[in-house]
C-alpha cells in the first residue's frame, strides 16, 4: 500500500493532522496528483488492506453523546529518522516527492 503523509503540522488544533500522520492510503501504483506528489510525502508500505485501516484510525472521545476527534491518527510517521536528501526532496514544493518504501510503523 501507498500512504499519503503530512509534512509539517496543519494548524496548532489538537484534532488537525500534524507532521507524519498518514492523511489516506491507496492500492500500490496509484496515480497521485501534482498536490499530493509536491506537497506531501508518499511511503510504500507492505501491509494488508486491514493494515493500513488501522494505521489510518483517529483516536475519539465522546463529547455529549457524539463521537469528537482527539487525536488526527493514533499512529505517525516518523519523517524526521529519513535521510536529509529524501526530507529535502519532500519539502521541495516545486517538484514531485519520491515515493519511498519503508517498514511498517
């Protein structure tokens, strides 16, 4: 599977994406688009379709009965332990990101 990840933090709400949540997750090969490949980074992961669900869950809690977002995604993508030349390239916002393959999270 392919997974969409965020680069840097999208606003300082607790519930929004921050720097190395996955945003989404597609079928190997996808076609992404011009914004996905600049402005986010994209990793190859080998997992089941079950996998990569889960790596995608919010954390919630209730709030009056109704089910609220805590936490964007429980699990994160370390993009800091990459190399500097793939961080470089990932921030490079006037080319495409590389598509990297890692281990699971």
């Amino acid at each position: 599977m392919e997974f969409l990840v965020r680069l840097s933090d999208k606003n300082d709400n607790p519930a929004g994406s921050k720097k190395g949540d996955i945003i989404t997750f597609k079928p190997d090969g996808w076609p992404w688009g011009s914004n996905e490949r600049k402005h986010y980074g994209i990793v190859r992961m080998e997992c089941t379709y079950e996998e990569a669900k889960k790596m995608c869950e919010s954390e919630t809690m209730l709030m009056l009965g109704i089910p609220m977002v805590k936490q964007y995604r429980k699990l994160k993508f370390d993009i800091d332990k990459l190399p500097k030349e793939t961080l470089e390239t990932w921030n490079d916002q006037r080319a495409y990101s590389p598509i990297i393959t890692a281990e699971k999270i």
